[in-house]
C-alpha cells in the first residue's frame, strides 16, 4: 500500500522525510494556528483514495471548499462534503470505484478574511504544488420563493438534471402540492418536475410536468413511493427538451419547444405548485437529490446558492441541507 501525506500552508509548502521510504510526511501552518492535511494512496484492493483535513485552534479561519481525485487513468472524482462532526475543523474523503493508480489529488482552501481561495495538488510522486489564487466568498445562503434547493448561475448553461427517490407525504383534505424537479431559465422558459399533488377529497396523486418554450404538458403518471426518478432539461440553442423518467417503472414523459434566449439560471429542488393560488406546500419526507448535474459539472464543482423555499411573510418551507458528495442534498419540509 502506497500512502503520501503532506501538511501545507498558505504560498508555502514543507514536506520531509520523516516517515517510511514510500512515504511523504511534513507540516507547515497557515499564518494562522492551522494545518491542512493531504493524504494520497492506493488502499485496500488497490483503490484509489485521496482525503483532506485540518488540525489546529484557529481553524475557523479557513474552510475547505472540496476535494478532487485523478487516477492514472485520468477518471476525474470529487467530494464537497465535510465529514467532520466539529464545527472548527473539516474532513474530506474521496475514492475510486476501482481499482486503479492514484495519480494526484487537489484541495481548494477559502481563506475568509482575505476573500480569497487557493488550490493545491498532491502528486503520486509526493510532489506538492500550490495551483493558483482566486477572488472568492462563502457559499451564501438566501431565502427565495421560487425553488427550495440550489440555485446555479451560469453564462450560456444548457442543461441541468437530477436524480431522486420519491418519498411519502401526508395530506389533509386541502389542495397542496410540491413539485421535486429543475428548472433551467425564468419561469416561463424550461422546466421538469414531479409533482406530490394532494386533491381536496385527500387523495394523493403524481403528475409529471414537462415545460419547454412555453410548450407545457402535465399528466398524471403511475408512481410509487421508492421510485427512482430522473428530471432534466437539455437546449441545444435551438431547441430545448424537459423531460421526466420514472427509471423504476420505465416511463417518460418528455416535451420540446423553443430554446429561447440563455437559459441561465439553473435551479434544483422542490418548487411550489403555481398558477391556482399558490396552494400550501405539500407536506413530503425528506428527499434526496443525487447525480445533480448542470451542463458537463456536478452540483459541488460551481458556485452555487444554497435557497431555503419561503413563504410571502418569510416563512422557511424548504430547508435544503449543505452539498454531500459532490453531487447532491437532501430537502425537508418545514412548513405549509
């Protein structure tokens, strides 16, 4: 078993060879009381794995944006989630699906009081490189009435998509409803979501509702709670496609229609019913968004607005929970 680990700071890199011949082992602080960590190996069965860590007092100071892996094959792995249980210190882990070489890993670093965040790599060849050094903030958190999710805005964005479970949800004699989708342009533009619809005599009904160019169909499909469903939108600058697919049951329900203008923002998550009041938000058990993807990228690789879903008087319904993975979240209902 192959392992490198190396310790970093901020401009300057220490390594030295205190550890076994197959290993790199150092530590340099950042200006600040805290040590970045990076571990690069080959590990049981040969699989690739790279993790990153803090260790210190004044670790608050510094954040952990995500983690990515690159084998020798060149499969490109990422992770946006802390594993920590503490809130001043981070753990980040990312591995391979196979077994394969560890070829290097990198770590970008927010640096909160100069508004700023730094990369750097570890090699398979225990080199440690600091990448580069960009103007960046915090991931913001906003309260919105449109989406409760993740919102991404991206010049010239032509797709976003996501996957997820259906969950069960309660209702209680009231029209209500959430739709669990994306959304990719105003809302006028493109749209696929699976709506949790609660009819007023207490039944619970799933439509799947397609929306592209102004183009919109909404059926009522055969859903079960435990059904993996897949929501998209794709333009080509021409045309625009939203499509839903029941991947359990081997339906889909799909629309096309003009692509319009640039369809920036895409937006991911659980939206309210529109256009018949609005209803109350159904209530629905949490539900876990995964796979989530905006053109080529996974969720955790751009900048992305976390939004809690509220009502006209500030309200929160949705409360989405930090990225996990790289690729997705999890909603909980908070409030009709």
């Amino acid at each position: 078993m192959k392992a490198l680990v190396v310790a970093l700071v901020v401009g300057v890199v220490c390594v030295s060879g205190a550890g076994p011949a197959d290993a790199a082992e150092g530590s340099k602080q950042f200006l600040k009381d805290c040590t970045l960590q990076m571990l690069g190996s080959e590990g049981r069965g040969g699989i690739p794995f790279f993790e990153a860590y803090d260790g210190g007092t004044e670790c608050g100071e510094y954040a952990i944006r995500g983690i990515s892996l690159v084998t020798a094959s060149g499969r490109y792995l990422f992770s946006g989630l802390d594993g920590s249980a503490e809130p001043a210190h981070e753990w980040f882990t990312v591995s391979g699906p196979e077994p394969e070489d560890f070829a290097y890993g990198t770590v970008d670093v927010y640096i909160p009081y100069r508004a700023r965040c730094d990369r750097y790599r570890l090699y398979a060849s225990n080199a440690v490189r600091f990448l580069d050094s960009r103007q960046c903030s915090a991931l913001p958190t906003v309260k919105g009435t449109d989406v409760g999710g993740y919102r991404v805005t991206v010049s010239g964005t032509q797709s976003v998509g996501a996957t997820f479970k259906v969950t069960g949800g309660t209702c209680n004699g009231q029209v209500s409803g959430a739709g669990q989708g994306v959304r990719l342009g105003s809302s006028s533009q493109h749209g696929a979501w699976l709506h949790h619809f609660c009819a007023k005599d207490g039944s619970l009904k799933y439509l799947a509702d397609a929306l592209a160019g102004g183009s919109e169909s909404v059926v009522q499909k055969p859903t079960a709670v435990g059904d993996k469903m897949r929501v998209s939108v794709r333009s080509n600058g021409t045309t625009a496609t939203a499509t839903v697919r029941n991947l359990t049951k081997g339906w889909t329900h799909s629309v096309s229609g003009p692509a319009g203008g640039s369809p920036s923002p895409a937006r991911i998550g659980t939206f309210p019913l529109i256009g018949i009041g609005p209803p109350p938000l159904a209530r629905f058990a949490p539900v876990a968004f995964t796979n989530v993807t905006i053109g080529s990228q996974f969720l955790g690789q751009w900048t992305a607005t976390r939004v809690r879903l509220a009502d006209s008087e500030g309200n929160v319904q949705v409360q989405p929970t930090a990225i996990t993975d790289g690729t997705g979240f999890t909603n909980t209902w908070k409030h009709a």
